[in-house]
C-alpha cells in the first residue's frame, strides 16, 4: 500500500489507522505485513464497503477531515463504480527481517546457496538470466532510476522492478528514494562470484 509521507508521523503515533482504497479486487489481506513507505504495517481487516457509510469519524482515524475529502481522494485514480474497500491496521514496532537480512553478508556454506539459488532463478526465467546482471547493474549505478535500468536490458519497467523485488526479498538489494543499491548481503554475493 501506498501512503503519502504527511500520514507517517499520525500512523507513528496511533492517530491514523485506517485506509480507504478503491480495488477492483482486494490487493492487501487481513493477517498479513506489508511494507510502506511510512512503515512496516499489519493489516488487521479489509472489508468491502459502500461508501455511503463512510464517516467523518472514519475519515478522521484515515487522516481526512470529512469523509467526503476521503472519498475525493480515493476515487481521484478510480472510477465510481470502483469498489472501496476499508482498510484497519497497526503499525508494526519490531525490526523488519527484511532489512535484518540485508544488514548480514552471508559466508560459507550460506553464501553458495545464496548464488545457488540466484543461478536456479536464472534458469527458471522465461526472459533469460537477469539475476547476477541486475546486481551488477545495480552496483555500477546505485540510485539509477528503474526505468532507465530497465531500458538498459531491453525490458518494461513493471516487470523488472518485480524482477528486483524478488533480489531484496533476498536481501540483496534495498530501495532507494530514486532507484536501489546493494545491501551489505548483496555486495557480499557479488563480491563472492566475482572476486
């Protein structure tokens, strides 16, 4: 989930939590943590609403002062017959494993099957083998643009940047404001295959 930089403070402090959006489908599920821009949340409920029962005391636990500023906001990229879909969270206060994982160059035994499974990803990919070569890209430009790094390979950008999700879900790669880096991980099993 998206969220503008003004609501991280008020979901810092408590104050907002809940979301509205308009989902053809449901993009986020009850139960699970998502990464965001404001933080690492938990979504607690998703629950398809109309939006003649949205509140002001709703709008507000969202961050809005009316309800029909929130439901200006959320149909502003939607179509009116767009479902919309109340969204409850928390913000979660532990490390992320994510960033853990990043922070922590493997060795060894752990290293190998690092590179081990980056070459069966390569081997799987219907598009040919991109992961050692995104990594590479990404070292010799950090915080290049992801449309330019895409163009660089031939490819779209949407596809790619799903290509280099998959690269920091290992650990290996963070993002940026503009474009990604290495993470400490990610310059360890690079560095190893090409010492």
């Amino acid at each position: 989930m998206l969220f503008a930089r003004r609501f991280a403070e008020p979901i810092a402090r408590g104050e907002v939590d809940l979301t509205f959006r308009r989902w053809r489908r449901a993009q986020v599920r009850a139960g699970h943590p998502y990464r965001t821009p404001v933080g690492r949340l938990h979504v607690d409920d998703v629950t398809e609403v109309d939006p003649g029962s949205v509140t002001d005391a709703d709008a507000a636990r969202a961050g809005f002062p009316t309800a029909g500023a929130l439901l200006a906001e959320a149909g502003r990229h939607a179509a009116d017959d767009t479902p919309l879909f109340r969204i409850r969270f928390h913000l979660l206060d532990e490390p992320d494993p994510r960033a853990e994982l990043a922070g922590n160059p493997p060795s060894g035994p752990e290293a190998a099957a690092v590179a081990a499974r980056l070459d069966a990803m390569d081997r799987r990919s219907t598009h040919g083998p991109w992961t050692w070569a995104t990594l590479r890209a990404i070292a010799r430009e950090p915080g290049r643009r992801a449309p330019d790094l895409a163009a660089g390979f031939g490819r779209e950008t949407a596809p790619f940047k799903a290509d280099v999700r998959k690269l920091t879900a290992l650990g290996l790669t963070r993002s940026l404001p503009v474009g990604y880096e290495l993470s400490p991980r990610g310059r360890a099993v690079l560095a190893d295959r090409e010492p």
